[in-house]
C-alpha cells in the first residue's frame, strides 16, 4: 500500500509540544470517500475530544503528530455534545439545544436550578460531526453480503488526496489474527456500521495487510 497512512483507532497522538490523546473517531465524507476530520481524546478526559482537520495531521513511527501546540488543539471544535435530556433538572433553564462543555459546567448538588428542586440532572452525549458527514470509530460492525465478518480497527489513506483506499477489520475476525484490508469500492454503506459488496469467502481470499511495511503508524 505505497503511497498511503493508516490511522488506526486508539492510536497515540501529539501536538508539537506534546502529548494530547488518542485517536477515537475517523470522520469520512461519504460522498467523496475521503477522510475530513480525526477526533482526539485528552487521556483520562473524557468528553473533551477534538474535530482535528485531516490536513493538520501526519503519521510517524510512533503514531499521528498535529501541526499544532497542546493550547490550540483545545481550541478547536468539540468532538462531542452533551444536552440537557427534557423533564429533568436543567432543561427548562438551559433548554434542549444547550451544549454543555465539559468539565467548565458542573452538575454537582452545589449547583442550584430552583424551579428544577428535586429533579435529577440527565443528559445524553453525542458525537458532532460536519453535515453530511459520518464518524467511523473502532469496533463498528461491517457486514459481509452472507452476514457480519467482524469489527472496525481503522482506515487505511491515500496521502495525497486523503481518498480512504481500504477499511482494516479488527484482529480475532472469523480468519484469526490475519490483518484484512477490505478496498473502498467493495464498501456500499458507511453509515451506522459498514457494509461490503463481497462474501465472507471473498473477504477471507483477500491478501493479509503487512503492518510493518505500511507507513502508518503501529
């Protein structure tokens, strides 16, 4: 696979003055098959991920480098929202489209909303991603045209044009640990899991991915 990157979910990613987290989603156009965006999560900070532009991103030995300081990375767009869920506490002061930032809003007992006095504050967590687009993340299913073959571990990328060339399936698939690289033009859906235009037969003929030749990372 000359010429391409592999970003591999849950690999390690640094700004220019260090560490920053890990690599959680891979966001896709699924219109023009290319990759957009990468989220990153801060370790042991969950909730504060970043939309990272795909073109602020490069691959190393070690995993994925960004063009940018550690302060500018946590100036980007959030990778997620949190909203109020309706009749609890909250929601009639913050309302339904109010995104919360975490961890600048807390919900603990020292916060008062006094019209919601013995509700409980819920809410739901969502992944943001631009319109039209789609996040692909680690451990989405991918069907087979005779059922599911197994799970997402990453994309692999043309580094030129950013056009996804492969999906890699997770290890411990139905052909053991053998690394599968299934080609983009077999993919038919890329939302809410993959789906593939080949047989299980078909996906297990495909030639194993030599990690250690490709440029991505580990």
């Amino acid at each position: 696979m000359s010429g391409t990157v592999q970003f591999r979910i849950g690999t390690q990613v640094s700004c220019t003055d260090g560490p920053c987290g890990e690599l959680k989603r891979v966001v896709v156009d699924p219109v023009a098959r290319s990759v957009t965006h990468l989220a990153v999560e801060p370790a042991h900070r969950e909730g504060l991920a970043r939309l990272v532009p795909v073109d602020r991103a490069s691959t190393t030995a070690d995993g994925i480098r960004l063009d940018c300081t550690i302060a500018e990375f946590e100036q980007l767009s959030p990778a997620e929202e949190t909203l109020f869920v309706p009749g609890t506490r909250g929601y009639d002061l913050y309302g339904s489209e109010q995104v919360l930032s975490w961890p600048y809003y807390q919900l603990g007992d020292t916060v008062m909303f006094p019209e919601d006095e013995g509700k409980f504050s819920q809410t739901v967590t969502t992944d943001t991603v631009p319109r039209g687009e789609v996040a692909v993340q680690r451990g989405a299913h991918v069907h087979a045209t005779d059922g599911p073959i197994g799970q997402v571990q990453g994309l692999v990328v043309d580094a030129s044009s950013d056009h996804v060339t492969h999906v890699l399936l997770q290890e411990g698939h139905l052909w053991g640990r053998k690394q599968v690289a299934i080609p983009i033009s077999a993919v038919t859906q890329l939302d809410d899991g993959i789906g593939v235009s080949l047989s299980k037969h078909e996906v297990g003929e495909l030639p194993p991915v030599s990690i250690a030749s490709d440029s991505g990372p580990q």
